[in-house]
C-alpha cells in the first residue's frame, strides 16, 4: 500500500494550483478577474496554473463576451471535484495520522 504522502495528487502540490481548486470546490464558477484578485496572483501565473489544470481536465474554462468585454470564466469538473476531494482526504489522514 502507498503511504499518504505518495498517494497525493502532484497536481495539487502547487500552491496556486491548491488555491484555484479550493476557490472552485465552494463557488460553483469563478471569473478571470475575480479568481485573480482572490488568490493575489499575476496574469499570467493565473493563466499558467489554469492551463494545467485544464489539460488534467479538472476545470472547465469558458469564454464569451459581456456587451464588448471578453469575460473568462471557471468551474471545477467532476473528475475536477472528485481529484480535489480524494487530495484533502489524503491530508485529513495525513494530519490524524501524525497527531
């Protein structure tokens, strides 16, 4: 059997990464802008992290326009949610574990 550590979803271990996931697993969408002004990231380190995150299939990103404005927009997928969930039950044992 894996130990904890090693059944942690690599995926996860950025910290931007954690914090886009953790955003979308309690909103059921995020905006571009919003998303950005919630974790104190950059544009493009957003747009990087996104794009991980979008080739695991764990969100799903949407474009459209807003009158003239262009509005990118975040959700997580299920198998998204699912990854995330089955990420925080490994640390939940984790932290049991070493108390």
């Amino acid at each position: 059997m894996k130990s904890s550590i090693e059944q942690m979803n690599p995926v996860f271990d950025n910290r931007i990464r954690l914090g886009i996931m953790s955003v979308l697993a309690v909103q059921e969408t995020a905006d571009f802008t919003t998303m950005r002004a919630t974790l104190g990231v950059t544009d493009g380190n957003l747009a990087s992290h996104m794009a991980v995150l979008e080739r695991n299939r764990y969100v799903r990103v949407r474009k459209h326009f807003t009158g003239r404005k262009p509005v990118t927009t975040y959700a997580a997928t299920e198998t998204g949610r699912k990854a995330f969930a089955s990420h925080l039950e490994v640390l939940e044992r984790l932290i049991r574990a070493a108390k």
